[in-house]
C-alpha cells in the first residue's frame, strides 16, 4: 500500500543523548551518522568483526567507533558497557543491516541476526529508561527489495526478514520506545538512504511498524 511522505516531529531528545548505531560497511553509515549528529545525538558506531564486515567507510568527525572482536555475548556486553561507561547511557539505537555479498555464508548473516536480538535484550532497560523524558526508539533497515520482499525481484536474502519480526514484537512489549523495521530499496544511494532513515525516525504516527522505500514509492503493508 502506497504511503505519503511522513510528517516532521521535531521531537524533543531524552537526557541521555547517546545512539548507537550499527556499521553495514557502506557509505550510508556516516551519512547517517551526520545526520543524526547534526539533530544533537552523540552518535557511537558499533562494528562487526572484520571476518563479516570488511569494508569501512571513515566517520565524520566526533563520531567513535567500537568494534566486537568475536560473536560472543560476553564481547557484545562488554562493548555496551565501555560505551556506556565512556557516551552515558544509551538511548537510541539503528541497526543497519549489510547486504550479503554472493558468496557470504549463512552462519554469517545469522550471527548478524543473533547479535541484533542480543542487543534488543541488553538495551531494553536504557532504551525504556530514555522514553520518559524524550523520544527514544529502536530502528532496524534491511535491503530487501524496498517493497517488504513482496516486489518482482526475488534476488534478496530472507534472513534478514528476521528483524521485521523482532521490531514488531518490541513495539508490543516496549510501549514507550518509537519501533519501525524499514526495508531500502539496495538501488537507493548512501544519501537518499539516510535520509529515508532520518523521515521514518521523526515521523510522528507511530502506528506504521514497517516501511519499504523503492526508487518511487514509499509503502507499507496492509490485509
């Protein structure tokens, strides 16, 4: 079902302005990063272990960047808590999810899948924390086909179907945290990206779990 173009909610940020956001290896990352720096979030880039995610693109300035060395919970844990001991407490969070090359292996993107819900379970306490006192929220972007896998290209993975699920679900449990899943067209650039990622993230109604966005259209999905 076709969408217009959302609203603008200058919203006002919770005391903890830190957001964490996930490395996919691409330009979109510190366009993102930018942007969301320029709309007064300190922004701290979370990568993956380079056997994953070898490609990084250098971050604006201000913006650190903290790597996990391995896929363990233990490591994961530990990450959160230097940021969180170095940024403040974090009350934000976007996970942009890479588009799998040809030949990347199953396992690998499940381990991305694994940590995303991992991080789900460990910030849930600051994420709720930083809804009392401004708009916090948990955002996931898959590269589908940017019509929610229901377009005429199939040549897409489906693991990462996985996080429609997830946001889906922490809407209903989260009730004061902002969750969208938003799946891009990978025929969008690092730009035209971001900023679909900034519109979902200040768009007021927050009744639209999931948004896709193709070269033309934004859409959701409707029974």
């Amino acid at each position: 079902m076709p969408l217009p173009v959302p609203d603008f909610w200058d919203f006002p940020l919770p005391d903890s302005r830190t957001c964490l956001l996930t490395d996919d290896g691409s330009l979109t990352t510190p366009r993102l990063a930018q942007l969301l720096t320029e709309r007064g979030w300190q922004v701290v880039v979370l990568s993956f272990p380079v056997s994953i995610i070898g490609e990084r693109s250098p971050l604006p300035q201000g913006v650190n960047r903290m790597t996990l060395t391995d896929w363990s919970e233990e490591q994961l844990q530990h990450q959160l808590a230097l940021i969180c001991e170095t940024y403040g407490s974090i009350a934000a969070f976007i996970h942009l999810h890479p588009v799998p090359e040809r030949n990347a292996s199953v396992p690998s993107e499940m381990s991305i899948l694994k940590s995303v819900f991992l991080l789900a379970k460990h910030l849930k306490r600051s994420l709720n924390q930083a809804a009392r006192t401004g708009r916090s929220f948990f955002l996931t972007v898959a590269r589908l086909d940017g019509e929610l896998g229901l377009g005429a290209n199939p040549n897409f993975s489906t693991l990462c179907g996985g996080l429609f699920g997830l946001t889906k679900t922490l809407n209903l449990e989260w009730e004061g945290v902002f969750c969208r899943g938003i799946d891009l067209s990978p025929q969008l650039d690092a730009q035209r990206s971001a900023q679909c990622i900034m519109d979902e993230l200040h768009d007021p109604n927050s009744l639209i779990l999931e948004v896709g966005y193709n070269s033309h259209n934004r859409v959701t999905l409707t029974v």
